[in-house]
C-alpha cells in the first residue's frame, strides 16, 4: 500500500515555481501562451502542494464556463481526498484481478499505487442518460471534454501541472459502486493536479495545416 498524506494536505498552500504567463500582456497574447504552454505532466511528476480550498473553487467554477447545449451540465466531478485513496487503491487492484486473475503481486502493487500520487485527484463522469431538453450524447461529450479543459487551463494558469488518466479499471462494476454511479452516468477519466516536480520538453505540436480544411 502506496503512503497516504494527510487529507489537509488537499487544501495546502501553493508554493509553486512553474512559469506561468503575465497577465498585463494583451487578452489575445496571454490567451495563446496559456494554452500553447499546457503540459501534459504524468502524476508520478506531480508533488505537494496541491491547489487550496479557493483555488480549487476556482477550477471548479471554470468548468461552469464551458459550453452547455440546454444548461444540462453533462458533468460532474467527485473529489478522491488523501483518506479515501486506500479504497480506490483496492478498487485499481481487484479490477486488475477480475481481469488478469493470473496477476503477479508486483503489478497488483502497482495498480494499488497509481491511486495515491497526484495531490490532487478527481473523477470526471459524464452525465449521458435522459436528459430535458433532449440534448444529443455527443453534444454532451464535447460539453463534458470543454469543461475539463477550461479546468486543465486554470490549473495551468495558477501554476500547478495536471493530466488526464484511465484505464480498463475505468470500465470496472467496482468503480461504479465505489463513485456510486447512476443509470447512464460514466466514469470518464481521473483529474489529477500538483506541483510539477519534473517537466519533460514540450511536445512539438501538429500544423494547423494538418487538420483544417476549407469546404
């Protein structure tokens, strides 16, 4: 079983030394380095401090932001505290088990671990049974995609390095009665959030050329 800090830590004050844009430089330039600079940082590479109480609220209101076909809110978020991370641990481990049962030790160890390394940890589920009005499934999945990106975006912003991580475990019965899922709800990935403690170069990104075209 991986180490577990103390749930204040949650809540800790940041302390960061991650660049992040100057805000004085003009609303176009500041949006462009903000996003062009987001990383994708493994939670291996994600420390203490996570955000605090009001930074976080801050994450959780940009999600709100995000487009939203009928003000459905397609998406929800449920926080993993530092006290609660030993059962996500088990729920990593047995889903391994119920599809590997020839599983070794050290990589049900490992499972187990992935629950206890980013300050910071959530589940994004999407919210895709019957809705009013009707707003179709993908529309709502790009809603719920939108939300959390203005959500890695302000993590960015506020200094702290963040990611998005699955898994077949993300399928498993056992995560839907851990979340406590509804009837068409579905676990989508984990948000994970810290300080970055490695940063690797930045991957060179595609040419516009690439995937726009003119009808």
């Amino acid at each position: 079983m991986g180490h577990v800090e103390p749930e204040t830590s949650l809540f800790s004050p940041i302390q960061t030394s991650v660049h992040v844009p100057d805000s004085s430089t003009p609303t176009s330039s500041f949006a462009d380095a903000l996003i062009t600079s987001r990383q994708n940082i493994s939670p291996k590479r994600l420390a203490e401090p996570g955000p605090n109480f009001s930074q976080l609220d801050q994450i959780f209101r940009s999600a709100a932001s995000a487009p939203d076909h009928g003000l459905v809110k397609p998406w929800r978020f449920v926080i993993v505290p530092q006290d609660k991370r030993a059962l996500l641990a088990e729920v990593f481990a047995v889903a391994l088990v119920d599809r590997d049962p020839g599983a070794t030790l050290e990589q049900i160890e490992a499972a187990r671990e992935k629950a206890h390394r980013a300050p910071t940890l959530m589940l994004v589920v999407a919210q895709l049974g019957v809705c009013e009005p009707p707003i179709p499934t993908m529309e709502r999945m790009v809603s719920v995609g939108a939300a959390v990106q203005n959500m890695l975006l302000m993590a960015h912003g506020q200094g702290f390095g963040s990611s998005l991580t699955s898994g077949q475990a993300m399928q498993s019965n056992r995560m839907r009665q851990l979340f406590d899922l509804k009837e068409g709800e579905e676990a989508i990935c984990f948000l994970n959030i810290g300080t970055v403690s490695k940063r690797k170069a930045q991957r060179r990104h595609p040419e516009v050329t690439s995937f726009v075209s003119t009808l």
